[in-house]
C-alpha cells in the first residue's frame, strides 16, 4: 500500500476518531465498537485456516506483576520470554512442558533475539543498553548503551542480517535532541559503530523490527498510542551499506492499537501481534481484533487468529520446521502452528 498524503490521512483519521468517540458515546458495547475493519483494510472473506493452525496456550506465568514480552527460540527448540515488570527472562521447554526462570534481574529485558552463534542479544530497557550473553560462559557484553554522549531512550526490539549488523529501536526518549536522544532506530555494525539511521520526528514511536528474507526490505512497527500518531508498519530499502530509504506505508492500523512486535515467515510475510479486547485509556480504539494478523509484502492482510487476553504482544518462529509460531499474550504463551516456516535464520547454529 503506498504511503498517503498526510493531509488526506489526517482528514481520515478525524473521521474515524469522531465516529469511535460517537459510538462510546451512544453506549454500543465493546464488541460494537470493534467494527471489521482498521484503516481501509477488512477482516472480511480472510483465508486464515490456509496459514494459521488453532491457538493453543503451552504455558501460563503466574507472578506478582506480568507482562509477557520478546519470544526467541533457541537451536536446541527452547522458547525464551520475559516478564518485563519483574525483570525476568523466562525459558520453556516445549518437550518436557517445564517453564524456568533463565535470568532474575534482567534489568527489564523486552526484545531478545538469538544471533546465528547462538548468543541472546537483549534490550535491556532499565539500563538502556542492548547487551549480548555467551550462553556457554554467561558472559554478558554491552554492545550499545550511549549515543553522541548521551543514554539510549530504552532498546525495545531487535533484528539482525547475515552480515552480523544489529537493527534495534528505542524509546521513549526526549522531543529535544540537545536534551537527550529521541525515539529512534539504530544500527550496530560488526566492528561496534553505533548510528542512527531513523529518528523523531520521521517516527514517532518505533516497536516490532524485522528484516524481509533477502535483507532488502526492512519493517517496522510504529505504535504511538496518542492521537494524530503514527500506528502502522512502515517498510524501507536497505542498501549495501546498511542505511535505509524509500519509506512507505505498508498498513495502517489506525485508530485501532498498532502492533507490537513480529516475525516474518520464509516468504516474506509478517506475523504480527495487533489489537486490544478492551479499551486502556489511550486513544486507541478497538478496530484492530487482538491477535496475530499475517500481512503480505504488499500490505494486504491474509489471515488473523484472535488471541485470548490482553496484551498480546510479541512472536516468534520455533520448532525444527520453524512451524510453531510463540506468542506472548498476557500471562500466556501461546503456540500456533503455521503452513509457511519462518525465515531460515530464526534457527539459530550454536
């Protein structure tokens, strides 16, 4: 879908928000208010049985606080998760069905990736760093925690290419540069150089990241939950050198609660975690269903499984086939089989 005009988009988005705040307005229940459509694309006549199998919850956390967050899967099919609040890192096994606590004091640990060695690399929100773990030795290394002088806003996800150059977002950070380092999307190259190559105001409030399987195209999740924001993926070409251009609009989720995170399956579409069962006092409305929503390259959306509760928010490939789809959704996470494998290098070797 190509990018809109913005004064075309906000006369839209004006619309739309009028016509959610009239129907809370006239009382219409939640289910109402969720209409079947988000933006200009439809629930309606979806093919979801020919990508999604049925949900099935594997695990539950039960904690003091919970709130589920960045699913990786490691060689040996192992599922790791945090729980942000309680600075956890949790670790399931599908197997045995045993789920452990792999890190206490993960200094509130989001997005989590395995790198092709079969280190964890982690956005360690508390201290604004993204740090990478030998899990042989359990050394920890800070790959990145400072910008021109100044503290990251929080990493929250993360991606990585074959050429081992680190694809990261962070927020939410300041309006003011001279002041500290805004909402942002950097990128580490191998030999350590840290750089920004987006930034507020372009993006408002960067979320999920994923690289296309051929490493040309990369996506990303922008979910601010005020109004007149941002609340759609956005695609950009990547060149050899690692920067990125030609931005567009792939979909947009507004009014509705934008993704979270996402996966992308080993023909390029996305797998991503969308939508609200009740309204959290934002100006999100309930037009975007809660679930995973599988988006094609070209912005159509081609199957949706709703998820059970609320926050549904982050998903990964797993299994020795890359057909099991995790998903972390409240105190819950979920697995669903999936037709099409993840991208190959979801696997990692070490």
């Amino acid at each position: 879908m190509e990018s809109e005009k913005h004064g075309d988009r906000d006369t839209r988005r004006s619309l739309l928000k009028r016509l959610a705040l009239a129907s809370v307005g006239a009382g219409l229940s939640a289910a109402t208010r969720a209409r079947s459509v988000f933006g200009n694309v439809s629930y309606a006549g979806l093919s979801s049985d020919d990508f999604l199998g049925e949900v099935e919850v594997v695990a539950q956390v039960k904690d003091d606080k919970i709130f589920t967050e960045g699913p990786t899967v490691d060689a040996k099919g192992h599922v790791y998760f945090t729980n942000v609040p309680m600075s956890k890192i949790l670790r399931f096994d599908p197997e045995s069905r045993e789920l452990s606590v792999f890190r206490e004091n993960s200094n509130q640990t989001n997005g989590m990736y395995f790198d092709p060695q079969g280190r964890l690399l982690c956005c360690e929100g508390a201290t604004s760093r993204v740090t990478r773990t030998d899990m042989k030795t359990g050394t920890i290394e800070v790959l990145a925690d400072r910008f021109r002088d100044k503290p990251l806003a929080a990493p929250n996800d993360l991606c990585m290419d074959r050429k081992g150059r680190i694809y990261f977002t962070s927020r939410p950070g300041t309006a003011d540069p001279e002041q500290g380092n805004v909402n942002a999307v950097y990128r580490i190259d191998p030999d350590g150089q840290l750089d920004q190559v987006l930034h507020w105001p372009d993006v408002h409030m960067p979320n999920g990241i994923v690289l296309s399987p051929d490493e040309r195209t990369l996506y990303l999740i922008e979910s601010h939950a005020a109004a007149e924001h941002h609340r759609d993926i956005r695609a950009y070409d990547v060149s050899d050198d690692g920067s990125l251009s030609g931005e567009r609009i792939l979909i947009d989720f507004y009014p509705g609660r934008s993704g979270d995170g996402m996966c992308i399956d080993a023909e390029g579409n996305l797998y991503v975690a969308a939508g609200l069962h009740t309204l959290r006092k934002t100006s999100e409305t309930l037009d975007t269903k809660p679930g995973i929503h599988v988006i094609s390259p070209d912005g159509k959306l081609l199957a949706f499984r709703e998820t059970p509760e609320d926050t549904v928010t982050n998903c990964t490939f797993g299994g020795a086939d890359l057909r099991s789809l995790y998903i972390t959704c409240g105190t819950l996470l979920l697995r669903i089989q999936t037709r099409i494998p993840g991208k190959s290098s979801y696997l990692p070797l070490g």
